[in-house]
C-alpha cells in the first residue's frame, strides 16, 4: 500500500512538472508572438506605416530555439528539488534572459524584440505566480540571489578570457614584413592575404604573387600585390590608362576578377573605342581608407603614366580597418572582458573580424576611443577631407582628371571642385536586392559589378570624361 501510494505520489509530480513544463514553453511562444507584433507595431507608428526594418522571416528562426531553451530550463528547474515554484521559475526566468541575448542578442532588432518579449513573459510569470510570492522569495533569498549572480558575472568573466585567448587572430602587430604565401589554390583568411608595411601612412599590402581562394572566388595578385595583370609602368602613345584607387568594392570582393565594375569598364571602353588600347588598373585594398588610398597611389601608382584616376567611395573611407586596433589583451589584465564583449555585440559594426574574415567585410574603428596613438593621423572626417584635398592636388599636378565614383550616397563633406563626381545611386536602386552578394554580405555581387560597370561607362560618356580623356 505504501509503495502504491508513493508511487503514485511521484507519477504525479512528473505529470505536474511536465505540465508546467509545456507552460513555460507556452508562455515563451506567447510573449515571443505579442513582442513581434508589438514592435513591428511601433516601428510602423514611427516610420509612418513603412515596411518594418525587421521581416517575419528573419525572426522566425529564432523562435523555437528560445521555446526549446526556456522548456529545458524549467525542465532542469524541477529535476532540482530546492528550485521549485516560485524560485525555480523565477531563476530560470532569469538565465532564460541572459541566454537568448548572449545567443541572439547581437543583432539589434533581435535583441529589442527579445527584451520586449521577456518584459511580457515576465508580466505573464508575475500574474501566474503572484507578486507576492515573489517579493516574498526575493527578501528571504536575497544573500543567495547576490551571490548567484556574483559567481555568474565572475564565470563569465573567466570563460570570456578564455575564449579571447582561444580565438585570437591577430591584429595589425603581428603581421610579418615578409611576404609568405600560402600554398596554391588554398582557402584562406584575409589575414594571410596581406603584410604588414613600413609606411606609416599605408600600414599593409596585399602579397604580390597569392593564387588563393577568398570569399569562396579564386584571387591572384601581381608581382606588386594588387589584383591585376602585369602591367609595364610606361606606356605607348595609343594606350589610355585609368588607376583605380579603392578599398574592398573595388577590389571585388566576393567576386571573380573578370566581373568587378572596373574591369567591365575597360571591356567597354576597348569595344567602344578600338583605336585606343585601354587599360585600367586597380590599386585597391580591402579594408584601406582614403588617406591610405591616396598614399598608395602616389608611393606606387604615379608612376604608370595615369590619364585619369578613379577614386571609389566606400563609407568607411574616414575610418580605421577593423585590425587597425591596439595589440593583444592580456587575459590577466585587470579590464573587463565582459565589458569588452558587450560593446562588441553592441556596436554598429561587427569587431569579431579582425585579420580572420572570411565572409563579411566589417573593415572599420568608429569610435575614436578604439584608435591607436599611432594611428590617429589616418582616423576622421578632417584627415579625409585632407585626403581629398591632397588627391585633387595631384590630378592637377598630373593634368589628369579625378573621378569621384559613389553609389552609398553617404559622403558627409563636400567635395573639392577639381574633383569630378558620378553618383551611382539611381543604379544601384534599380539594381534591386540583386546587387548585393547577400543579405549578410552588402558587397556588389556579379550583378551588382555588372550594374555598376555599365553606369559608370554611361557617365563617363555623357559628361565628356572619355572625349577629354581621349584628348
């Protein structure tokens, strides 16, 4: 009779905890469903009934990974006999919130629809358990609530310093002056790519001589490191030559050599005018800001006779790359490494990508806290504008014409009036979607190149760059 009784005690406690169980799963979907709805509601209040920056779609993939979390949570909750209601549900409210935006909260939108929707579970929690019961819970276990979360942040804390450690991968310091190529045909982090270089003003370079795979295309450079053909730095009198100075966009990142808008604009060029031999030549470097640009040009590239350069605007041309960045952390430095990672997942670019990358191109140092001593005379809108400034003044030197080339409409100065400019926005709107390599990826894809190539020999055409060119 007893074993009867106890036995049938426990099936019932397992039927109430499976029950509650499946309502913290509930719940959690709940306040997921009401949260989106309530911020895409106030994102159409504010942009005045325009198409939310957030999709269905988007969210989607996010939802059952949280319901399956906060399940397993309460699961773990009641496996524990001392966390029971309302401690267990409390608690694990809690790590619930820590959890999904440790996982999801780096993306901003996510995390504002994450955060909206534990405020509504928490008001569903607070309404299934009583305000009471809680407030009651907290005063009596307060010392253990203290020292809970004390040995979490400390945890954290740790683990993030090992995990730094673990996936350090250099920044601008530990690159080699020595141009070591990795093996042919070999699938490799821009880290690899490059070398450091002794000109304070331009910092790095590609290898010259790579033959690797980047980005999932094959890329080559030359025996000067840019991604081109040999090019003899003297020409002939029936050669017309464009430098090209830029950074991943012109470089063609993501995409094969043959596609990038500059070298669809030589093609065009050359068919469109046989009786001069065309040639363009690109410069450009992943991840290089004006200044460094325009230092690289005239260090490297004057010397190849220009007709005209084109310059192509990049947003983060007043900017610093991203690995531009001060030497490795110690793991026994007395600085937070919680803090640190909080800012990364909260900034507006992704600083995980230091001489690592390998699909999105996060290239900047916004903040002017984040920039080396060192590096200073390259940061900010008055060294970009200088930079400009400088640019024009060799074009006039040269005799040349500068082409300013943008398709972001981003650029916050005005620009010098012997520079030239073709905005590319109406083509790049028209281009749709289909312009970009991805939705992660907002570099120019194959047909994105393709759009860009043909406005800008459209351009060049129509305000009679080419004729003065040709002159």
């Amino acid at each position: 009779m007893v074993w009867c009784m106890s036995s049938s005690d426990g099936l019932q406690k397992l039927v109430h905890a499976l029950a509650d169980v499946v309502l913290s799963a509930l719940l959690t979907l709940v306040s997921l469903r009401v949260g989106y709805f309530v911020y895409e509601l106030v994102l159409r209040l504010v942009s005045l009934g325009e198409v939310p920056i957030h999709s269905d779609q988007d969210f989607e993939h996010i939802v059952p990974w949280c319901v399956f979390m906060s399940a397993a949570i309460r699961a773990s909750t009641h496996a524990i006999g001392s966390l029971r209601r309302p401690r267990g549900r409390l608690l694990g409210f809690v790590v619930y919130v820590v959890l999904t935006n440790l996982a999801f909260g780096h993306d901003p939108t996510t995390a504002g629809v994450l955060n909206l929707s534990s405020a509504i579970l928490a008001l569903l929690l607070i309404g299934l358990e009583g305000w009471s019961s809680i407030r009651i819970f907290l005063v009596e276990n307060r010392a253990q609530i203290l020292l809970l979360a004390v040995s979490s942040l400390l945890s954290l804390e740790l683990a993030l310093r090992f995990y730094y450690l673990a996936t350090y991968t250099g920044n601008l310091e530990d690159l080699d002056r020595r141009p070591v190529l990795p093996s042919v045909g070999a699938e490799v982090r821009f880290g690899a790519m490059v070398m450091a270089n002794g000109n304070d003003q331009i910092l790095y370079t590609l290898k010259p001589g790579l033959d690797v795979q980047f980005v999932d295309v094959p890329v080559r450079t030359n025996s000067r490191g840019w991604r081109d053909g040999e090019i003899a730095s003297k020409k002939d009198e029936r050669t017309k030559r464009i430098i090209g100075i830029g950074d991943s966009i012109m470089f063609g990142w993501g995409v094969e050599e043959q596609d990038r808008y500059m070298d669809l604009l030589e093609v065009q060029l050359n068919a469109t005018y046989p009786g001069w031999n065309w040639e363009i030549v690109v410069l450009a470097t992943p991840g290089y800001n004006l200044a460094m640009e325009v230092e690289a040009f005239q260090e490297l590239g004057i010397q190849f006779e220009p007709d005209a350069i084109l310059y192509g605007y990049c947003g983060n041309d007043a900017r610093l790359p991203n690995f531009v960045r001060v030497a490795k952390r110690e793991i026994f430095s007395l600085d937070s490494f919680i803090a640190f990672y909080w800012r990364k997942l909260n900034s507006e670019i992704d600083t995980n990508l230091s001489l690592s990358i390998e699909s999105i191109p996060a290239f900047s140092i916004d903040d002017p806290l984040d920039v080396p001593d060192q590096y200073r005379h390259l940061f900010g809108w008055e060294v970009y504008r200088g930079a400009l400034e400088r640019l024009e003044g060799i074009g006039k030197d040269l005799g040349v014409p500068v082409i300013y080339f943008d398709y972001s409409g981003e650029m916050k100065i005005p620009l010098p009036e012997g520079i030239r400019s073709i905005d590319a926005q109406p083509a790049r709107r028209a281009a749709g979607e289909a312009f970009e390599l991805n939705e992660h990826d907002p570099h120019p894809s194959k047909e994105g190149h393709r759009v860009l190539g043909e406005f800008l020999f459209d351009q060049m055409v129509k305000t009679g760059l080419v004729a003065e060119i040709m002159s």
